[in-house]
C-alpha cells in the first residue's frame, strides 16, 4: 500500500440516485474513476486532462473494479472519497477506495488499471507498459 492518499468531500446529487433517493450504485464506479484521475492528479502535479500527453499514454486504461457495497448513500449527503494505490506492478496498479460519511463505512471499491500506451506495431490497439519509476515514487 502507498502512503499517498486522495481525499475529497462530495455532495450527493440528485442525479447520483434512483428514486427511492439512494444513490444508484454504478454512480460509485464513476466516483472512483474521477477520484482515480483527481488523485494522479495530485500526486504527479499534472492536470488530468494532460497526463496521457505528458507520460505517451493512451489512458490509465480499467480493467477490473468491485465493490461492496455496506450502508446507502442519500440524497444530499455529504460524503467523503479517499483513494490511494493498494500495489504497483511492472505494468498495472490496483487503486482502493473507500467511501465515509462521518464514522460509517458505506462503500468499499478496488479497481484495476494498466499504464495504456500505443502498441508498437499497430497504432489503432492498445498495449501496457512499465510504469515509470518517477511515478510510482511520487505516491510514496
């Protein structure tokens, strides 16, 4: 586990839930993906929007997520999002997230990611690639 951790305060919207005004829950997964690039973010100090560019990416590309799913989320809630790197391998990461609100544990997520770049032989797919050792160090 990294010892950089990613925290932000969100507001349920109504948006985020169905009608019963609980919140929707593949809404967490989009939680976690904006929390995932907010804090490479943070931690690379390059805006989101031009990691792939700086780093010759094609994305932090998901290709595994879960999660589980203990109390709701409501309406109008105030909850907070903390994300951090649970282990860095050669080519791909899982990020663990963890969804509060005050005391209580609400949702518990995972994903994996893999650093995405061009494949060499044919630009229209994808291949992985090490992850720099700069970057794994800025998350300590």
């Amino acid at each position: 586990m990294t010892t950089f951790i990613y925290r932000r305060s969100l507001r349920i919207q109504w948006a985020d839930c169905d009608p019963a005004g609980i919140v929707f829950n593949p809404r967490f997964f989009e939680f976690f993906d904006s929390n995932t690039w907010l804090m490479f973010e943070a931690a690379l100090g390059v805006p989101a929007a031009k990691i792939n560019a700086t780093f010759g990416l094609v994305g932090l590309a998901l290709v595994g997520a879960q999660a589980n799913f203990m109390k709701p989320a409501a309406f109008g809630d105030t909850v907070e999002l903390a994300s951090q790197i649970g282990e860095f391998r050669r080519s791909s990461f899982d990020v663990e997230h963890r969804l509060t609100k005050g005391d209580d544990v609400l949702v518990e997520g995972r994903e994996t990611r893999v650093w995405a770049v061009c494949h060499n032989d044919d630009p229209e797919r994808i291949a992985t690639a090490p992850i720099p050792a700069d970057v794994v160090a800025k998350f300590g």
